[in-house]
C-alpha cells in the first residue's frame, strides 16, 4: 500500500487508521525531513517513508538508512510482482 501526503507532520497518522488492516504501510511524501522521535513512531506502526531522492539529506543521519527513494520502492513493487 502506497500512500501519499505533501507533509508527514502528524498526517502520517491518517495512513495508520485509514490501513489499519494492513502490514507494511508506504508513504511518500515530500516533506524535508522528520525528527528521530517521530520516524520511530512511523516506524512503530509499521509506516515507511519514501521520498524524493534528493530529500534524503533533509533527514537525520540516523534515519536516512531506512528511508526508501521512490526509485527503491519502485524496484520492491516491481520485484514483487516478478
């Protein structure tokens, strides 16, 4: 499941209940950055980032590891279906 919100701030959260029944939750989004607490909390329920390559720098150190661009997730959705 692939959502998608221009900022994360607390909208993140709409993914969570909206797709409450599912797994692995996807949000893109264009947002410049989260703080490390609330990445944990994204991914506490199960919400990955992806982003923008060029924004992954936007985002603190310790997170940018676990952010997907959209090019990764493309290749994870295409590998997938292969």
């Amino acid at each position: 499941m692939l959502a998608t919100k221009t900022t994360c701030k607390d909208r993140w959260r709409q993914v969570r209940s909206e797709a409450a029944r599912i797994g692995r939750k996807h949000l893109l989004t264009l947002q410049e950055g989260v703080s490390a607490d609330q990445f944990r909390e994204m991914q506490e329920d199960d919400v990955i980032l992806v982003v923008p390559e060029s924004l992954l720098v936007k985002y603190p150190e310790e997170v940018q590891p676990h952010l997907l661009t959209l090019g990764m997730f493309l290749r994870e959705v295409t590998g997938l279906q292969a």
